[in-house]
C-alpha cells in the first residue's frame, strides 16, 4: 500500500471526482484485507452504479487493484495499492 506521503503526491497530479475520493478513503481506512462492492454499498450513500463507476476508474488510475473471492467466484475483492 501507498504511504500516506506518496499517495498525497500522486493525488495531486490526479484529479478524482467526489465519490472516487470517498471510496478510495474509505477503502484505505476500512479495506486494508479487501473489500467488495457490496461492502462499499452499506458504507456510502451511493447508488451502485455510483460505487461501480468510482471502482472501475480507480482501477484504471492503478489506485486500488482486484482479485477474485475465493468464497464466492461470482465477485471480487477491492484492494488499495
């Protein structure tokens, strides 16, 4: 995971919408094992198309990484980097 200090720097080149960064704080403080969107869902007040949307563009920004659930192969797990 990004120090704090990294993260700050690389943040302030990447602008990031309000639920990206809501999402992103959230699953550093809470999601440090990983978390799903479903998870995400009972946190914010967010649709989920919101959470999917904020997911998909952290991903592309290399901010937060998947894997797959070993319980349920139907989902993933969301992790900060």
């Amino acid at each position: 995971m990004l120090s704090d200090e990294k993260l700050t720097k690389e943040l302030d080149t990447i602008s990031l919408t309000k639920s990206q960064s809501i999402v992103l704080d959230l699953m550093r403080t809470k999601g440090k094992k990983g978390v799903t969107p479903k998870q995400l869902l009972q946190e914010v007040p967010f649709a989920a198309r919101t959470v999917r949307y904020a997911l998909r563009k952290l991903l592309r920004k290399k901010l937060i990484k998947r894997i797959p659930c070993l319980q349920d192969m139907r989902q993933w797990i969301y992790l900060p980097v």
